[in-house]
C-alpha cells in the first residue's frame, strides 16, 4: 500500500481515497473548510460537521462624550494626536491588559477643537477603561489636561441628542451670565 505526503493510505481508487481523506479531515478539523494543502490536486476539501453552526456574534460599541476642558491645543494633534493620548493614559493606568482590551479599536467620531468637545466609539468591554483613564487624566508631558466624561451611551443617536442638549445648557447659562453684567 502506498502512502503520500500527508501519510493517509492509498488504495488503486480514486474515490475510496477521497472518502477515507475525507472522513480523517471530519474528524480533526470540524469547522474548517479550506482545501487540504496535501492533496488539492484531487480537490479534498475540508468540510464541518453536521449539526455544527458558525453563529455571528454582535460587537456592542459605547459612545463617549467628553469635552477637553484644559491644557491640549486640539488644533495641533488633531483626531490622531487625542487617540495616542488616550492609548498613553489607559497604558499608564491599567497597563498592558487595558490596552489590549481596546483589541477592538477605539475610534474618534467627533472631535471639535474649538469647543473643546469629542466623541469616542469604544467597544464596550473596554468602555470602563477608556473612561477612567480620561477621568483620570491630569497631565500630558508638562501641561495640565482636564477631561471630562459627559455622557456614555449605546447608540449614536442618544450621544447626539446629549451632545445637543449639552450645548444647549452651556448656550443657556451665556445668556444668563451676559443678562447679569448687563443689570
């Protein structure tokens, strides 16, 4: 009896061979289905087993909304400059494990230099992370920062109307503050 590259036994059949290759690639590799790197000439494909399913798994994201009260001219770093500067505060304050947890990427959806005001979309294993390394955040090389975390939200929508009725309030309170020089 011969044998080939991958040590399955030959017989003289063509189709005995594939159904035996066949049946030993079932059995130990259940859920892949690429060609067998040994035999594509015969085209033996990995197959899964029955009543196995692949199911989809959701990735859930959170939304935070912060504004940059102090200290980093947003001007100058820009969307990439204020994501390095998160990755450093969360590397700081929960080390490597905290970092590794933004596996799923952090990403700025928002960010306005003038007001100071942003928005991130995390995954939200790691939201808690990325939350209290910016609550924490005091300083960036030899200036003070100050963020704050104003609302944390699951879809986009709700981190919009937050945003909305933030600037709202803060419109409001102008006002107010302008009515009282005025008397």
């Amino acid at each position: 009896m011969e044998t080939h590259n991958s040590n399955f036994p030959l017989s003289n059949s063509p189709d005995a061979t594939g159904r035996l290759h066949n049946q030993i690639i079932k059995n130990f590799f259940p859920m892949s289905r690429r060609y067998c790197y040994q035999c594509i000439h015969r085209k033996a494909r990995f197959r899964p087993r029955l009543g196995t399913e692949i199911t989809m798994v959701r990735i859930k994201h959170r939304y935070i909304l912060g504004e940059v009260k102090s200290g980093i001219d947003l001007n100058k770093s820009g969307e990439r400059g204020f994501i390095n500067l998160v990755t450093q505060q969360i590397r700081f304050f929960h080390g490597e494990y905290g970092v590794g947890a933004l596996q799923h990427g952090m990403r700025v959806i928002y960010l306005n230099p003038s007001t100071g005001t942003f928005l991130l979309k995390t995954a939200r294993s790691s939201c808690r992370a990325v939350w209290s390394s910016l609550t924490l955040t005091r300083e960036r090389g030899n200036q003070s920062v100050q963020i704050v975390v104003l609302h944390v939200s699951g879809t986009i929508k709700q981190a919009k109307e937050a945003a909305l009725q933030y600037n709202q309030n803060i419109i409001l309170v102008e006002e107010e503050e302008k009515e009282e020089e005025n008397i």
